[in-house]
C-alpha cells in the first residue's frame, strides 16, 4: 500500500472512530445533564449552549481559509508566508475574543434577563456565574479554535481525531466527578471550559510540533495579508451563517420555551 493511501485508510478510520466516540460520550454526558440538573437548570444550559453557538458568526470564515492556506504551504513549503498569514489570522481572533469578553463583561445581566425567567430570583448570582465563566472561556478559545483546522490542512486528521477523542473523555471524566461531587450547573460548566481550553491548547501545541517553521509574531499581521485571507473566507463565511441560522435558531426558541416553562 502506497504512504497516500495508507494515510487515507488510517485518516479515514480515525474520522469513524471519532464519529463513535463523540455519539457515545454525547449520550452519556446528556444522561449526567439529566440526572445532575434540575429543569429550569437543564433549560438555561440549552439556551446557554444555543446562544454561544452564535459566537461562530464572529469566525469570518478564517478556519476554512487556515486550513487551505495550510495545505498550499504544505505543497510549497513557503512557511514564512504561511506564518505571516497564520499571525493575522490568530491577532485578528484575538481582538475580537478581546471584543465577546468585553460585551459579555457588560451584558451578561441583559442577557440573563433577555432569553431567561427564573423560577428562583435569589439564584441571579448563580447563572450570571456560569455565563461569565463560558463566555469567557469562549473568548479565550477564540485564538486558539482554528489550530484545528491547521492540522487539516496538513493532512494530521488522524492526530486531530485523537486529540479530540482525548477531549471527549476529560469531559465524561470531569462530569462524572462533578456529579458525585454534587457541583451541578456550576461544576458542570467549569469542566465543559477546562477541557475544551486544554484540548485548543493541545491541538495547538501539535500544529508547532509538525510545523518548526510556524512562528506567531505580531510584528507579521498587516492588513494586506488580511484582505487576502478574507478575499477567500467570505465565501465559506456566507456558507456558514446559512447552516448557523438553519440549525441552532429554532434550539434557542424551544430552549427559551422549556425555560419559561420552568418558571
């Protein structure tokens, strides 16, 4: 067997075996949100859940275009370029990160009020906790999600994979002893943002493991490199907000209904 086939067989094993683990732990964390949170608790994390699914709008294509930009410089090996428009990529999620932790600093009260009715008024401090502790944690990821596509685009799925299988077991893992800690909501939430903060971590820390020349320097983002970058992403953009509005609109509205329903 050829190394491009052999690399398809054990890509295209490792996107099944994944595809299983991610189903497997998918229905035991959902069976540990049933049994660990009350109803207006498992209503709010719905919602909370739906809402950040938005945050992807503020992803401006850029993934899909890492990805791309990876596999060209994997053909060329013009990594200097490549970093040079990798670093615009990853300062620009940086400011807008900066931009969803600021507007969520001054808005988690709005939008607490705007999507949620608690049945408990004195638990405000609780969920206004929790979604401070997601959000930001969202924001922190923003820098750090499209590493992922990186190892796309270099042809590392099978390593990708693996990592993201690591993640799915630090998350049944993590809500398990939440729950026989009796943490919750709260416990629950913690968990779900340290692993997936550890997993973009590791994700990135193999993207410099298979690429020495990948170097991350403010002084490479430019504006010039910006515009072709988004001379490509806007498309795959447009894509992507298409698919978003498909899929997660009508979870928010059945999601905030459960909730009111809990009230």
């Amino acid at each position: 067997m050829s190394d491009l086939k052999r690399s398809i067989a054990i890509n295209t094993a490792s996107n099944y075996v994944a595809l299983a683990v991610r189903i497997l732990s998918s229905l035991v964390v959902t069976s540990l949100l049933v049994s660990g949170l009350d109803l207006e608790e498992f209503g709010f994390w719905g919602v909370l859940m739906s809402i950040f699914g938005y945050t992807l709008t503020m992803d401006l294509g850029f993934g899909v275009a890492a990805q791309k930009y990876a596999a060209s410089a994997r053909a060329d090996k013009n990594w200097t370029h490549f970093s040079h428009l990798i670093s615009t990529i990853f300062y620009s999620y940086f400011f807008l990160g900066l931009l969803l932790a600021t507007g969520l600093f001054f808005g988690r009260d709005y939008i607490l009020q705007a999507f949620f009715e608690l049945k408990h008024a004195d638990e405000t401090g609780k969920y206004i906790a929790v979604i401070t502790v997601y959000g930001m944690g969202t924001a922190a990821g923003f820098p750090l999600a499209f590493f992922a596509e990186i190892l796309r685009g270099i042809e590392r799925i099978a390593l990708l994979n693996s990592l993201r299988i690591l993640n799915q077991f630090m998350t049944v893992g993590g809500l398990l002893w939440a729950t026989q800690q009796g943490y919750s909501l709260y416990g629950f939430i913690w968990t779900l943002t340290i692993s997936s903060t550890l997993s973009n971590l590791f994700i990135a820390m193999a993207c410099f493991r298979y690429i020495p020349g990948l170097r991350l320097w403010p002084r490479y983002f430019s504006f010039q490199h910006l515009r072709e970058v988004t001379s490509f992403s806007l498309y795959a953009y447009v894509i992507m907000c298409a698919n978003l509005i498909i899929f997660k609109t009508d979870v928010v509205v059945i999601s905030s209904l459960l909730t009111t329903a809990a009230a």
